[in-house]
C-alpha cells in the first residue's frame, strides 16, 4: 500500500508538471508519431501504387532494384510491394535526406512528385530534424539543430520544448502534405 501510495504521488508531480508546461511530453511523443506516421504513409503509398497500378513496375528504377528472388517469391504480392517500396527507399538513399526530400525521391520515379509552398516544406524539414533531436538526443539542443533550423530560437545544450502551437503546425502541414499526395493521384 505504501509503495502504491508513493507511486501515485509519482504520478500526480508528474501530471502536474505536464498541465503547468503546456504538456511537454505528450508533445513530444505526438511529435515522433507524427514522423513517423507520415514515412509509414508514404512507404505504404508507394506499394499500394506498386500494386495498383501495373505500370508502376516498368519504372526504369524499380527494373534495376537487384532482388534475391527467393525472398521475393516466398511473400504475399501485398508484402512483395512493401519489400520493394523499402528497396526503392534505400536505393534512393531516402533515409538519408531530410524533411519533405524524405518522401518526394521516392515518389520521383513515379512522377508523382511535385512542388510545394514554402511553408511547408519548412515546416516538414523542421520536424524532421526535431523528431531526430528527441529520439536521438533526448530532446537536448545541438549544434546540428542550432544550424538545421536556426528560427527555433533555442540554446545548445537546453531541453527543447515542443509547445502546443508546434505541434499543430506540424500536424497542419502532415495533414497538407497527405492531401497533396491524394491530389496528385487524382490529376
């Protein structure tokens, strides 16, 4: 009952904490998923397109992709997309680019890439590199977010705080950027 007791105290300084900082770690959580919803929507776009549409895999990229045809065969055709999709991704080096330049690449060879506001592009590029911060550095400011993203207006070596008004603006420019997509097949 004691240990319950003092856990629960644990729980309420915490709670607290959240409710007077403008809830810093739902934020900050709410932020990664959204990274990270956004590269599962785009990954399972690509291999939907590849399923979808049988043009897709005459694409001059996906025809140089070298396979193991073993693996290949042994997977259901849905899963076969999605094991391309993620051969297509590293080929393109897409891990490797940051911000909306993620997602466009592999979407290049489908021409199904396009231009962008400003704003959003942004926007994206900086979630990118805050999503890196808070799973890669625990939320502690760098020099290689001080130089990525220097109108965030922090300090090195300070916890970064991803305030309400942050989140929804990335959430806002997610949401763009799912719409543009779906705008982009349908013309």
């Amino acid at each position: 009952r004691s240990a319950r007791l003092k856990r629960a105290r644990l729980e309420q300084k915490l709670a607290e904490r959240e409710i007077e900082n403008d809830f810093p770690l739902l934020h900050e959580q709410s932020t990664i998923a959204l990274w990270t919803s956004l590269e599962v929507l785009v990954r399972s776009f690509v291999a939907g397109w590849l399923h979808n549409q049988p043009d897709a895999w005459r694409v001059e990229t996906i025809q140089k992709i070298k396979v193991r045809l073993g693996d290949y065969e042994a997977l259901q055709p849905p899963d076969r997309a999605l094991w391309v999709a993620d051969l297509l991704d590293r080929e393109l080096s897409g891990p490797l680019r940051n911000g909306v330049n993620r997602f466009e690449c592999l979407l290049q060879p489908f021409n199904l890439n396009g231009d962008l506001p400003e704003e959003i592009k942004r926007n994206l590029f900086e979630l990118s590199q805050v999503r890196h911060l808070l799973v890669h550095r625990q939320g502690v400011v760098d020099a290689r977010i001080l130089d990525a993203c220097p109108w965030l207006l922090v300090k090195r070596g300070e916890r970064l705080r991803i305030s309400h008004a942050m989140w929804k603006l990335y959430q806002e420019s997610v949401t763009k950027y799912a719409f543009e997509l779906l705008q982009r097949v349908r013309v």
